[in-house]
C-alpha cells in the first residue's frame, strides 16, 4: 500500500494534486508546527502581468501552534481580496471559468475559522473536479503520534498498514530511509514534472509554473489531469 502525506495547503499547487492521485491514501498532516514561511496559507494564480499571490491571513498566538489549530484572521478583508483577483483580473473568460468558477466563489462566502479547514476545501474541490478519488484522512483523527520528522511520518504509514512512502523530492535531503525501514516502510521519490498548457489572457507569454491547480482547472478543465498523468517519473529511494 502506497500512502502520502502532507500538510494542508491553501489552493494547492499540482505537485501536491499528483501526489495525491498516485497514492492508495493521502494523509493530511495536520498534527504538525506551523511553519509561518511555509505554504499552508499561500498560492500563486496567474494573470495577464504574472503571478499572483493570494494569502490567507492568520492569527499568530504560539510559534508551537499546530497547524490543525490555527485560526484566519478574519478582521482582514482577504476573502474579498481572493475573489476579486480570481474572477476579476485572473480567470473570468477562462475556458472553463462558466463550469467551475460560481463553485469555486462559493468558497468565499462561508466564513472559516481554521486554516486548515479551509485548505481541505480547497484540495477537496480541485480533487472532485479532476477526479482524483483516492481516500483523505487527517493525521489527527488517526491517533498520537509521538515521533517527529522522519519518525513521525514512519509512524503514520504504519498505523495505516503502508509499506511505501511516496515523497516529493525535496525530502530527499532530510527523509531518513533507517528510520523508516525500522518501521517496515520504503520511500518511492515523486520526480513530479510539470506540465505545460494555455494560460489564459497570456497568448505570446511565458508559461508560468507552479500556480495552484485552480489555474490547469480553469484553462484545460477535467481533463487537465491526463497532463499531470502523462509526465510522471519517480521509482524507489
């Protein structure tokens, strides 16, 4: 069985989608610190000028604070904010703005007390519309965990019975292979590549990379994912 794990990521970007679609259960760790330099409150869309970063304001009350317990701030005007830069200056006129962009608002009109629940939303939308159907569970709901880093994620894979780890590739200079083969569990690295495709309203412009996967949803629809699909790599660490 073939599990990975990350933290909950606002809008995520489709290193994370891929992940996700090549594994048997994706857990969402949410049992770990906050990183306030992180991704967890952040994304990239794109317009017609280039990127454009969407934040989502948080309350900083402990730098111990989970990720599972950190709260928006929501005497900030963000939600507005983000709708406008979505449908105003990003994607209105998308190819496929008409099938997903009213669902996609929507998001903005529900007042969300934690981030993370938020980030699940958003990863759970973009899942649904590319037909991404494998299990999420939070690593919260599974129990405590008393490792961390390596240890932590040996920890997890076992309690959900996984014998291999898929890993993006920036882990490879931290993910600690003893530790997890103590746990019975091998590490098979991502080698994610991204995909290139029509950005709206950047006819004769660069192709920007990395922007959430709202932006291949917006502009080659559903079956945007075949893209992802057709450029994997990867094999075991």
């Amino acid at each position: 069985m073939r599990v990975a794990m990350h933290q909950p990521h606002y809008l995520p970007w489709l290193g994370l989608i891929d992940k996700i679609d090549r594994c048997d259960l994706f857990v969402v760790l949410d049992n770990v610190q906050y990183d306030r330099k992180g991704w967890q409150n952040r994304n990239y869309v794109a317009s017609r000028n280039g990127p454009v970063l969407l934040t989502v304001p948080v309350r900083q009350r402990s730098r111990d604070e989970l990720v599972a317990d950190k709260s928006i701030d929501e005497s900030r005007p963000w939600r507005e904010k983000h709708r406008r830069t979505i449908a105003e200056h990003c994607y209105r006129g998308a190819p496929f703005w008409p099938d997903f962009g009213p669902e996609i608002l929507r998001l903005y009109q529900t007042r969300w007390d934690r981030l993370a629940d938020l980030a699940m939303a958003t990863t759970r939308l973009l899942l649904d519309r590319f037909g991404v159907r494998t299990p999420v569970v939070r690593a919260g709901a599974l129990g405590e965990f008393p490792g961390r880093k390596s240890e932590l994620l040996a920890q997890v894979a076992a309690k959900v019975g996984a014998d291999t780890l898929l890993s993006g590739d920036g882990a490879r200079d931290y993910l600690d292979h003893d530790v997890l083969r103590r746990y019975g569990v091998r590490v098979e690295w991502q080698g994610f590549r991204h995909p290139e495709y029509r950005q709206h309203g950047r006819a004769g412009l660069p192709f920007l990379p990395r922007m959430s996967a709202l932006d291949l949803l917006m502009n080659a629809g559903p079956g945007g994912i075949d893209l992802v699909r057709a450029g994997r790599t990867g094999g075991a660490g």
